[in-house]
C-alpha cells in the first residue's frame, strides 16, 4: 500500500509540474525561458524553500543550480547529507527579470503550486533560505535575521510540520559571517530529521492551482528529478 501511495503521489506531483509549465498566469510566465519547478526526492523527509530562479535556473529548468547551489551542496554534505535527500523548490517558479524581489502578486499566484508541493511531498522538515520563503511559510512579517536557527512547527499542506528558517546561501556567498552563521545553523537538521513523524491534520480541500487547461507535455529530463 505505501508504495503505491508512492506511485500516486510521484503521479500527482507530474501532473502539478505540467500545470505549472503551461502556467500564465503572472507576467513572468512572458520573460521566462523555463519553469523552475523544483527537483530532488519526491518521498524526502527534508525539503528547503528558496526564493526565485536565477539565470542559470532559468537556462536549466532546475533549481540551486548556479555557485548558490554549489554552496548548498557542500553545507549539506558538511553534516553527512546529500542533494539527493532532498527536495528543493522556490516560492516563484519563474525568474523574476534583473533578478529583482519577488512582488507580492506573484507569490500569490504561485503560492498554490508550493502548497500542493507540500503536501505532496509530505516533508518532516522544511528549510526556508531568506527572507521571502520564511515569510511566506511561516505566515509573519518577522524577518530572517530574528529567526534563523530557530525551528518552528506549523501545519503545512494538511499536516504538521517542523520549519527551520535559514539565511539564504547567496547571503552566504557575498559575507563570509552569514556563511558560518547557515555553517552552524544546518548543523541542527540532522536532528531536526530524526524527530518522530508528525500527524496529519484534517483540512478542507485547497483548489488546485492554476486555470483549467489541457496538459502541457513534460519534458522527460525534469520529470526525471521526481526521484
């Protein structure tokens, strides 16, 4: 029975990601050459949340691809994990232009596809990078500097989850401080990891995201990363 719940939701998560190719439904859908999706184990315990694509996410089509996810990689692997023990996703799946902010109607219009993501995934812990990702998940206005490192619980695509804020690893990148500082703080995951998995919490059902249309084709390298 797990495995074909597995089955299911790997299903279900392609069907997503086809939506979110074929989505228009913020101008960015206009400048972008592809849809960031996201990428990694569809059935991780551990997921990060990002901000945006840059350009070389945009080229690719996949996430924390450029020296941001080089970074990524080596903090990972600094506390005994992998790329591959993760799924990583952004809060816009499209680049912003000049790499500027997310705006706030485009998170809005892509925050259904995160959610479903979400819930698909089922996640035991979740690691927000910056400032828009934290207050996006965590539903305050308090900024990232207050609440790095500090995990939180919150009920997320129908189910509790453990949420760990952390400094985004472009900011790690540019100060040599932020990098010890996400250095120390994704030393907390291991752990965070290990904690007995949450409960499910019944919740009305969410619309899916995006208009009603029919399935843009997938391309076959993406899909490829549901793993």
């Amino acid at each position: 029975m797990a495995e074909a719940d597995a089955a299911g939701r790997r299903e279900a998560l392609v069907e997503l990601y086809e939506r979110a190719s074929a989505c228009t439904l913020c101008p960015l859908s206009e400048s972008r050459s592809k849809v960031v999706f996201g990428a990694g184990n569809a059935d991780a315990e551990l997921m990060f949340v990002g901000e945006a694509p840059g350009a070389e996410e945009d080229r690719q089509g996949l996430p924390f691809v450029g020296r941001a996810g080089i970074l990524l990689n080596e903090l990972l692997a600094e506390v005994g994990l992998k790329r591959e023990d993760a799924f990583v996703a952004n809060v816009l799946k499209c680049k912003p232009p000049g790499n500027r902010d997310p705006q706030p109607l485009e998170i809005e219009t892509c925050r259904p596809y995160l959610e479903r993501q979400i819930e698909l995934i089922e996640p035991k812990l979740i690691c927000t990078l910056g400032n828009f990702s934290t207050k996006l998940l965590t539903g305050s206005p308090t900024g990232i500097t207050r609440v790095r490192g500090s995990a939180q619980q919150h009920v997320l695509g129908g189910r509790k989850v453990t949420l760990l804020p952390l400094f985004h690893p472009a900011a790690g990148l540019r100060t040599a401080a932020v990098k010890e500082t996400l250095r120390e703080d994704f030393k907390l995951i291991p752990a965070l990891i290990e904690q007995p998995p949450h409960e499910r919490v019944d919740l009305e059902p969410e619309p899916e995201p995006g208009p009603d249309r029919e399935r843009a084709s997938a391309e076959p390298d993406q899909l490829g990363f549901f793993g």
